[in-house]
C-alpha cells in the first residue's frame, strides 16, 4: 500500500489538488488503480505469449506502454477524460483480440468480466461509454461463439500462428481461466474499496463542506445586518429602479428628504403621483440612460416633495445589463444638494460682482489717469519750458522744486497703475533681442544724477563675458532696476549705491544673470523682510512719505511673471543687499538688434538743428495741452497744424501733406482710435505715415487697442520734451538728413 500511495501521490497529488470536485477525484483514484491492475495482468500475458506468440505477446507489450503512460499524461497535460479513453479503449482492444485467438469457451466468465469491465467504465467515464462497451462485448461473445460452433481457428486456418497448437492443453486453459477470473474479481475489489473509501472521503467532505456553509452562513447574516444598518443609516439617499422606472427599493433617507412613505414609493402608480419636470425629471433622465446603453453617470435634476417643496438632488447611478444586454435594474445614491448650489449661485454672482468691481475699479483708475495727467502734462511741461528760459536763481529752486514734486506725483500715478495692471493680470511679457550693456548704460545716466545731486555713488559692476544680445522683456528688466536701484538711492544718505551683474551659467542657446543692487543705507529690520515686498508696506512708518509702498511689491510680481524670485539681506544702518537670477535666451548668429530704444542717443540740447522742414499735425483738443506742444512744437522748427477732434484731422489730412500726426486719442466727435483707422484706409502712402499717440490714458488695454488700430508709437502724458523729440526724429529721419546738410 505504501508503494501504491507514493506512485499515485507522484501522479495524482498535483492533479487532485487542483480539482475541487470530490466525485471526480474518487473517478480518478479508481481510473488510476484499474489502469495499474490491467497493466499487471497483461505484463503477465504478454510475457505468456512471447514464448509462443510473439506478434500478439508484442502487442499487448504495447497496449501496457499506452496504459503506463496515461499517468504520466494525467500529471503533465491535466486532461482527465481523454486519458481515461486512452487506458479502457485499449486494454478492451487486448482483452477483444486475447479472447478472439485463445478460442474462449467460458462464455459465462467474458460475460461477468466484460459487465464488470463495461460498470467500471460507465463510473470512472460516462453511461456512453457502458452502452460501447456492452456493445462491444456482445459482438465479442457472438464472434467467439460462432468460433466454436463452426471450430474455426482464425489464427491457425489463416496461418499467421502456427504455435497456437499449444495452447489446446487443458492446463494452459484452465490457467487462463482462473487468471481472468482474479482479474474480474481484482476489478471487483477495486471498485469496491475505492466505493467504500469513496464514501468516507465524501463524507469527510461533505461534513467539512457543511461547516463551511454554517459559518458562510453566519458571516452573510452578519453582512446583511451591517449592510442593512448602512443602507438605513446614511444620510443619502439609496434606492434601486426597474426598466419602467418604478422603485424597487428605498431606504430611510428617501422618505426623508421626499416626504412619501416607503409604501407609497413602492406603489407601481406612484410615477403618476409625483410633480416632475419635463425632460429634466427622475424618470426621463432614467430612460434616456437606458436608451444610451449607459453603465453609470451623475445627474442634477430637481424633484418636488409630497409638500410642494422644490429640492435639487445630485444622483450617480450604476445601470446593469445581462450577457445579452438587456436592462436588470440600475442602482441609484443621491443626495440632497439644494443648499450646495445655493452656494454654488451666491459664489457665482459673488464672482460676477468681483468682475465688475475689478471692471469699475479699472475704469475709475484709466479715467483718474487721464484727468489727473492732464493738468499734469501742463504742469510739467511749462516747468521744463520756463527752467530753459535762464530764470533767477531764486526763480530756479522753485522750478526745480515743482518740478520733483510733480515728477513724485507722476511716479505715484505711474505705481498705482502698475500695481493695477499686474493684479487683474493684464501684463505680458514681451521677449526680444536687446543690448544688456546699454540698457545698464541708461540707467546709470538717468539715475546717476539724481545719486551725485545727492552726494552718493553709482558703480556698476557688469561681468566682463556678459554677451551683448539676449532675449527677454527689456522694459520689464528696466522697469525692475530702476525700482530697486531709485529705492536703494532714494533710502540712502551717505556712502552709494552699487549695481553687479554676473553671468552664472551660459550655453549656445541660453544664460542665467544675476543681479544685486546693494546700498549703504537705511538698512530694515529683520522683522520687517518679510513685509516690504506687500503693497503699500514700508519697512518703517516714518518711510512712508519716500514712496508709495508699491514699488518692491510690483517687482516682486514682475520678477515672477519671469518664473524668478527676490532674496533681500539687510542690516539696520548698515545698508541691504536685493538679489534675483533671471534666464535669457541667446541670440543665435550675427542677428541685429533692431530696437529704437538704442539707436544713436539723439541730442536736442539747445536745440541745435532743431526739426525744421518737419510738417506735423497736432491732434488734441484741450487748450491747453495744445499750448504746452505748441511752445516746444515751435521751439524745434516744425510747421504745426492743429485740429480739435479726428473728423477735423480726416480733413486736414485729405487737404495737406504732412510729415507725422500727433494723435490724442480721447476727443469728442471721433476719437483717436477710429481717426487712425480711418486714414490707414485711405491707403497709398497714408498706410505709411506716422502717427503717434501722445495721450493721458496710460492704461495697458487702451495702448494695445492702439497700436492695433494702426498707430506706430505710444507716448503718454505728461511726456518729457527729450522724449517727443527724439521720437519725432526717428520717425522724420529723412527731413532731419536734408536740414542738416542745409
């Protein structure tokens, strides 16, 4: 028993264990043990028939190799009925040929052997496979029973087996016969203490499957009690919808938030009960994912309660299908969502609000803008004017003094907008070719007076590999230098302000710089880092009539339009340190910087060629602003007309040549805007002609509305008499060439 359990371990263990049926596995252990016992007694046989029959002792040999290595095809391929076939079609085949050539009289013993032979194989494999071999043993026993009733000796008539003669001893017949039965009564025992053990490993089974149903059992009744106490326990809503749209279920919450009763719910009729809206109900919205073949979605609808009331209820639904795609049923978890789109709608027109606040705000600034820089622009320029006009040295100071405060005042009006544009996003980053060196070179002559007037330094330290061309915002890099370095002056007293540029990375197509403005000054308290950059903070209260506040804030906010960041070191009287690190494109090849912010500095003092030969034509319709031109207009040599609104200059342009048009943009009857566009489409050369815009309104969308409408230049008011000559120049270069030579 030992040896027959280590040999069925090897082969069937693996076999069985993957096999969850307990009937097969006793089918198997049975197939198995047959197939061992066949084996034996044809081993025997065929050994037999070696002496005396070698062609039928030969093919028995091979009938056992097929039947020894069932097992091994059992264990390696797993396919239990075709091995099955394989074992009984072949040991029926030997046992059919055995019976035919050994002349079998004993029709009693084959009849037993081939019932035993047919029941084991209809238990082990299928009824089919009785009813085949009942056939099969039947035609066997006619076949051995007309043999003997005629004496016919197949094998000796057809003389294929000469030594069959030898088996006709009695002896040799009997011991076949007793062979055959042994191995019938083997076959017996198989089947029957393979049933009996059978049994009890059922039984064993059977038990054990019991228990595990008992304790399935309890763990299921302990799920449905905590999924019932779940379902009736959340504060969603949880219900389930046949095809037609009737509830199949609802929990607690449904009758809470619905105000029905869970049998009114029920109710088939109840879809006829309820106020739905059309298209937009429970029910439509349910067909119309049934319709689409829709396995989940989230629907808003509303619904009315048994009171009137109107909620809105948020659902997500999970719809199930059978295998041919027909609808079950879907499951549904809503939630009653009114107060959240309550919300939901205050925030929106909360948001709408904001827009229009922010809208206001920006029309209130560009219109202050415009109404303050006028009588500005009057201001500033008449001080220029009467400062070049050799007043007394009295008379002087207090021009000079005018002339800072409203230049202060300027600034102030020119951070607020700043500060205005940046908040409601409206600044762009504009990155093109420029000249790093020479826009430091500016810098240092603008802001380098103001620093000798008051007895300080300005030292530039620029990196000697710095390249000449980079690609970046160069009025937004200005615009951040000059805070920083007119902050740095403006809060230091004695000693200087120092400016250092150094490259500290580079390749062909890119380079990182960085830049420090470091003073000798006031310095800031440690506690106060942190704050300076906010809008409108000082470092100290007493600060605050040096500036607005707005100054480091907007070049923070610049610097991370630029995806940079600024660190500040400080001591108190010992001076700060403000750092940033900004990347630039290279500019590849020999590419020409073409920038009129650095051409050839024009010089206008004095005024010593002046513009004569230059026909312009002033469009403005304030008086006084026309005057505050006019003075500096006719101080340079230009021929100047005037027209008050754009209809009057549409006019003048049809009637005269002019060289450039100064255009306002805010004025009655046409502006500006729509005055350029229409001379832009008078085509030929007026598609050409300069026209600048020389006006209040400082305001970001306005200048690209602008320049969009077909102007070539954007000055604001006040401007600075250098700047409008020198803008004038570059756009009449041709005039200036041919006066000069005159």
């Amino acid at each position: 028993m030992n040896i027959y359990k280590k040999i069925s371990d090897f082969f069937l263990k693996d076999y069985l264990e993957a096999t969850d049926d307990i009937f097969v596995c006793a089918k198997i252990r049975l197939s198995f043990k047959v197939n061992l016992l066949v084996s034996f007694v044809m081993i025997l046989f065929s050994y037999a028939f070696l002496k005396n029959t070698p062609l039928l002792g030969m093919f028995m040999l091979a009938v056992v190799m097929i039947n020894l290595s069932v097992p091994f095809y059992l264990k390696y391929k797993r396919d239990y009925l075709l091995a099955t076939k394989i074992s009984f079609s072949s040991s029926l085949a030997v046992i059919w040929l055995a019976h035919i050539a050994l002349d079998t009289t004993n029709l009693l013993a084959v009849g037993i052997f081939y019932v035993l032979f047919a029941i084991s194989a209809g238990f082990i494999i299928n009824l089919k496979w009785t009813l085949r071999i009942f056939a099969v043993s039947i035609a066997n026993m006619v076949i051995i029973a007309g043999l003997h009733y005629y004496q016919i000796d197949m094998f000796r008539s057809s003389g294929l087996i000469a030594v069959f003669s030898n088996f006709e001893n009695d002896g040799f017949k009997d011991l076949f016969f007793v062979s055959r039965i042994a191995m019938v009564f083997g076959v017996i025992y198989a089947i029957v203490s393979e049933y009996i053990r059978g049994r009890e490993h059922i039984a064993k089974k059977m038990t054990q499957l019991f228990e595990d149903q008992k304790d399935l059992n309890n763990e299921l009744e302990i799920a449905k009690l905590q999924y019932q106490h779940l379902i009736e326990g959340v504060d969603d809503m949880i219900y389930q919808l046949n095809e037609e749209g009737d509830f199949e279920f609802v929990n607690p919450a449904v009758t809470k938030v619905t105000g029905y009763s869970k049998a009114e719910i029920l109710e088939q009729d109840f879809r006829s009960k309820i106020k739905e809206e059309k298209g937009v109900g429970h029910l439509d919205l349910h067909l119309k994912l049934i319709e689409e073949k829709r396995t989940t979605a989230y629907q808003e609808f509303p619904i009315y309660t048994k009171d009137g009331d109107k909620k809105w209820v948020g659902r997500k639904t999970n719809l199930f299908y059978n295998e041919h795609g027909e609808f079950l049923n879907s499951l549904c978890i809503a939630r009653d969502i009114t107060e959240e789109r309550e919300i939901k709608q205050e925030l929106i027109q909360a948001k709408e609000k904001a827009i229009e606040a922010t809208k206001a705000k920006a029309q209130f600034l560009s219109s202050m803008s415009h109404e303050i820089r006028t009588p500005m622009n009057a201001v500033i320029a008449l001080t220029h004017l009467m400062l070049e006009e050799n007043p007394r040295n009295d008379q002087k100071d207090h021009l000079n003094t005018l002339k800072f405060s409203a230049e202060n005042l300027l600034g102030l009006i020119n951070d607020i907008l700043d500060f205005s544009k940046i908040e409601a996003g409206k600044v762009e980053l504009i990155n093109k070719p420029f000249n790093l060196k020479q826009i430091i070179q500016t810098l240092q002559h603008g802001l380098g007076n103001t620093a000798k007037d008051k007895g300080l330094f300005l030292d530039i330290e620029l990196d000697e590999t710095l390249p000449d061309s980079i690609v970046g915002d160069s009025l937004r890099l200005t615009q951040v230098l000059n805070n920083l370095v007119g902050n740095a002056i403006k809060f230091t007293e004695t000693g200087g302000v120092t400016l250092s540029i150094q490259k500290i990375f580079g390749n062909t197509s890119s380079c990182s710089i960085q830049f420090k403005v470091i003073d000798t000054g006031i310095g800031i308290a440690a506690d106060k880092l942190d704050t300076i950059f906010e809008e409108f903070a000082q470092a100290a209260n007493e600060d605050a009539r040096k500036g607005t506040g707005l100054g480091l804030a907007i070049t923070k906010e610049l610097l991370r339009l630029q995806n940079s960041t600024i660190k500040v070191e400080s001591k108190v009287g010992k001076g700060s340190t403000f750092e940033f690190i900004l990347e630039f494109g290279q500019v590849q090849g020999k590419t020409r910087i073409n920038n009129q912010q650095f051409k050839k500095p024009i010089s206008i003092k004095n005024y010593p060629h002046g513009l004569h030969g230059v026909r312009l034509l002033l469009v403005e319709d304030n008086l006084i602003n026309q005057k505050v031109a006019m003075n500096f207009l006719h101080k340079w040599g230009l021929q100047v007309d005037v027209a008050f609104n754009g209809k009057m200059a549409l006019d003048y342009v049809e009637k005269y040549d002019y060289h450039i048009i100064l255009m306002d943009l805010q004025m009655p009857v046409m502006n500006g805007i729509d005055a350029t566009k229409a001379i832009r489409k008078m085509g030929g050369v007026y598609t050409k002609l300069p026209i600048i815009a020389l006006t209040a309104s400082a305001v970001l969308d306005v200048r690209d509305e602008a320049m969009e409408a077909g102007l070539n230049d954007f000055l604001t008011k006040p401007f600075l008499p250098q700047t409008l000559y020198k803008t004038i120049a570059e756009y009449t270069p041709e005039i200036e060439i041919v006066k000069q030579a005159s």
